[in-house]
C-alpha cells in the first residue's frame, strides 16, 4: 500500500540508474536526483520518501537538502 506523497518509486528509479525524465525542482525530480546520490555514495536503497519544506527530502529517518551549486547533503 503507497501512502499519499510517496515518492519512493522515484527515488529507487534514481538509485537504479535510471534516466531522470522529470521536471526540474518537481518533488519527482528531487526524489530520483536523491536516488542516484544515495547509490553513488554507497547508501542503502531508498525506502519512505518524501519532500519536506523547501528543498528537503525526507528518506525513511534522514533528512537531505538540495543546493544548485553544492549538490546533496544531509542536513539530519
């Protein structure tokens, strides 16, 4: 069952390898972007995404922040 909101599937198309085909700054472009940086630094698949305020994404108890020109860092 997918809860409302959920962009898990997103994320893990990211950290798949896939090609990112979303919008850029929509909350899907976040959550694939996000997938592919947690492959490429060697974390776990996504599990439990979700956008918080502003440019944040919730995944699973972590929390990361998108910046045009530093990129990905997780901020909890």
């Amino acid at each position: 069952m997918t809860r409302p909101n959920d962009l898990t599937a997103e994320a893990r198309a990211g950290y798949d390898g896939n090609a990112n085909p979303h919008l850029y700054s929509s909350a899907c472009w976040y959550a694939h972007s996000l997938g592919r940086y947690l492959h490429d630094t060697g974390r776990s698949p996504p599990r439990d995404v979700r956008m918080g305020r502003g440019y944040s994404v919730n995944v699973a108890d972590m929390t990361f922040k998108h910046d045009d020109a530093a990129g990905w860092s997780r901020v909890k």
